[in-house]
C-alpha cells in the first residue's frame, strides 16, 4: 500500500480500511466493497477476464450474507476452503450486463441471474458406444459382434457390469448438475422440455414434475395472444436506506521510512544528492582501485578500518590490523579503557529521537572512576579541521544515544587518531547538541519534502558518484 505518488499510504490506508469494517457491519460487503473499488479506480484498470471473476466473487459475498450473516469468519474459512481446493473456475466473460448469456450448465458454476431458462430439459447425453468399456475395480470388458443382429453386439459379463456402475455414477452426476441449473436463478427459473422426444431422454422432466408436482399447472402450454405495444412496467419501489458514509479522500504522504543511521546523516549534510542516490536509489557505485599507503602493504579504506575494528574488539584481524589498533590499546586512554569495569565495543543502539528512529554502533563506551567515557577510532590518513568537525557531530550524535539509554550524557568524548596516536577531545555542551537536533530535524523536513538537492562543493572530490550519476559535480 505504500508509494511516493498516487498511491495509498500506511496511515491513511489503515483508516480507509477501518470505514470499510465498519460499513459492512451495518450493510451487505457487495455494495460497500463495489464502491470502494469504483472510487479508487480499480473496477477502470480490469481486464475482462478480471471483471467477470470479481462479479463472481460478489455473488458469492451476497450468498454468504444471507447464509450466514455477520460471520465474517465464516465467510474467510470458507473462501479459504474454495482457494486450496482448487477447483472454482474462472467466470465467462460476458460480452453485456444487459442480454441473454448462453452457458452450458458447467460454465454457469458459481454465477446467478436473475432469470434463468432451462431449456431442452428431456435431451440426454449420447450413450457411449465404443465396444471396450474398463474400470481398475471391475476388469477390461468388450461388445462381441453377432453376426445374426447386423448393427448389434453382445457384450461380455464384464462389459456389461462396467457399463452398469458407469450408469449408476452418471445418473448421480446428471442429478448434481440439475441441482445446479436450478440454484443459479436469483428470482424466476424457467423449465421448458418436450414429451415424446425420440431418442435419448433425459430423466429430469420426471424429477421435476414428482419434485414441483403441486406448483406445475397439468394440461397444454396456456399461450396467451395480444396485440399492440406490451405495457411499460413502472420501475420496481426501492425502499430507502441511508447512504454509507462518505469515504474521506487519502491525503497524499510520503511512506514512513526505516531507521535512519548515523553514518548516513554525515553523507546527508555533505550533500542530499549523494544521499538519495546511495540509500534511497541505491546507485550502483564504481568499482575503485583499492588504496594503499605510501611504502607499504598495508591496505586502506573501508575494508581495513572494519579490520582494525575488530581488532580493538578482541576479534581475528591481519598483522596490520593488529599494529595500527596497538596505537590505542597502547594509550593513556586505552589503558584506562582496559582497567574500567564496564565496557562496551562495538555497542549497537536504536533509539527514538523527535518521533524518528536512529541507529549507529558506537566503536567503544566505558565507565571508569571519572564517568562514562565515548571513544571514536579513525584510520584516516589526515585528519583535517573540517574532517574532525564532520567527525565530532557524529561522536555527539552517539552521546544522545547513551543519554537516551543511560539517563545521562557521557563525561568524556574522545575521537582517536589511530595513525597519529592522538586522541582529539569533543564538546558536548548543550549548544553542540542542539545543533545536531537542528542537522536531524532538517533532515526529516527534507526527507519528508522528497527534496534532495545536489550540493557542490570540496566533497565532491571523495563522491564516487562524482564522475557518473551527478551532473552538478561535473559542472562545478
């Protein structure tokens, strides 16, 4: 039910669904139902095929209401019961509401017209004549031919007891098949044969007659003649009834997206544009060489930072891994870090924040004898002044979170230069923090606004989409 343009969105489907529960508490599901798909358009998109078959399923609506009216669960096991078994054909196509439909008595399945004509009623199925007749339980029988009958045979023990249960098993299925014929008309059935029919004769005109005996008048066909116009019928009285109620129009929304994490924001604020292409479009990014430092082996980027964390985590790590997370485990910090008696690596939180939720995983979390203490690692080659300060509204971002979930802010705020064993000390004065809620709120306006724009700038130089899928970077 979800999309961005004119489609339903989850708030507002969830409360046009409700009116339609609570309409058809008080009236039959074919009408409320009908009008809710005429209004949304969905009758205007159907094939024919499709339209028929929805016609069919509201005459199957209208005789549950009378069979069994308000179980609506009754209604669900039952249609439940119809789809496995596999069996409910599709409705023929019919070319007009308004005309005659000629169907045989297997096509009409499961559809009702208001006047239904039984015609023919005394024709029989053409008995078979083939001179081999077989069933598993009874044996393979066959017709002899008596050369002193031309055009007769005889069959054998076995061909007559096969043609005997076939027999018995067709009259119970020409007795289903009646049963049906007669149960699609909702207000006038129509029975019509013909007596002294030669050949075949079906079994139903004397079904009919013992069954209706009391309401069938003996004798000819009355046939009545007139002349002139026939008389115009006025219209039947419809009693009244009270409108459903009008269904509020959906008021278009975007859909509520999913948590939003904190690495995400950072790419955000340097530029929308990146930011749709690579978690809302989901842009394919290029394929880059992989980077490596000057006069060594070691590798870089994203594959070596997650390797150097998980080194600091206690976790399997290369030698380079090892060497570089040493610079911290190493360190006045990381010692204080080892000897504190609660501590958390790789701490994974979801919060809510201004009615929106937000996820991260903070690098490390500890509490010693000077409080809770926030550390951030970086394996950046540089850290550049706009590089911490893009860096340290991240590491605040985290010590909202532990507010959230500790009551309180951490004392401390550390982003460590692993390259440099240099820890770099981060402010968590309100005003910093307040500034991060403006960066998250502006987020969810522009989120919620679907704008998106390009921002060009110094960052550009670092977007691997730079040189593809945007055209302002190519232009500044």
């Amino acid at each position: 039910l979800c999309r961005l343009e004119q489609r339903l969105a989850p708030a507002a489907a969830a409360e046009r669904l409700e009116q339609l529960r609570n309409s058809i508490a008080d009236a039959a599901p074919q009408p409320v139902l009908a009008r809710f798909l005429d209004e949304t358009g969905f009758f205007a998109r159907l094939a024919p095929q499709a339209s028929a078959n929805v016609a069919k399923f509201f005459s199957l609506l209208d005789k549950l209401a009378e069979e069994q009216p308000g179980d609506l669960r009754a209604w669900l096991d039952y249609i439940d019961q119809l789809r496995a078994s596999g069996k409910e054909t599709s409705a023929p196509v019919l070319d007009a509401g308004d005309a005659v439909t000629v169907l045989t008595i297997h096509k009409a399945k499961g559809l009702e017209f208001p006047i239904v004509a039984l015609v023919n009623a005394q024709s029989s199925a053409r008995g078979d004549t083939a001179p081999i007749a077989f069933r598993a339980d009874t044996g393979l029988g066959l017709r002899w031919r008596d050369p002193g009958r031309a055009g007769e045979g005889i069959g054998d023990p076995v061909f007559n007891a096969v043609r005997e249960k076939d027999s018995r098993l067709g009259d119970g299925e020409e007795d289903r098949l009646l049963y049906v014929a007669m149960t699609r008309a909702e207000e006038k059935l129509l029975l019509s044969w013909r007596d002294g029919t030669q050949g075949p004769r079906s079994d139903w005109p004397e079904l009919i007659t013992s069954g209706l005996s009391a309401q069938i008048e003996q004798g000819a066909v009355a046939v009545l003649k007139c002349s002139g116009e026939p008389e115009i019928l006025p219209p039947p009285e419809v009693l009244g009834a009270e409108a459903p109620p009008p269904i509020t129009p959906l008021v278009e929304t975007p859909p509520e997206a999913g948590a939003v994490a904190v690495t995400s924001l950072a790419v955000f604020e340097d530029c929308p544009w990146r930011y749709y292409l690579q978690f809302l479009a989901g842009w394919p990014q290029p394929e880059l060489e992989p980077e490596c430092l000057e006069g060594s082996t070691e590798p870089g980027g994203a594959a070596f930072g997650a390797e150097v964390h998980n080194a600091l985590a206690g976790l399997p790590a290369g030698e380079a891994a090892r060497e570089l997370a040493a610079s911290f485990t190493s360190s006045a910090l990381g010692q204080r870090a080892a000897s504190s008696l609660n501590k958390f690596n790789e701490f994974d939180f979801l919060i809510e924040l201004d009615g929106h939720l937000l996820r991260g995983q903070i690098d490390l979390w500890f509490e010693d004898g000077g409080g809770v203490v926030l550390v951030d690692y970086k394996t950046d080659r540089t850290l550049d002044e706009a590089r911490l300060a893009r860096y340290s509204r991240q590491l605040r971002f985290y010590a909202l979170a532990l507010e959230k979930l500790n009551g309180r802010l951490p004392d401390e705020a550390w982003l460590f230069d692993l390259r440099g064993s240099k820890p770099h000390s981060v402010s968590l004065t309100r005003p910093d923090l307040d500034e991060c809620l403006e960066v998250w709120r502006r987020f969810q306006r522009m989120r919620g606004a679907m704008e998106y724009p390009a921002r060009p700038g110094a960052q550009c130089a670092r977007c691997p989409y730079s040189a593809g899928a945007c055209l302002s970077a190519q232009q500044s």
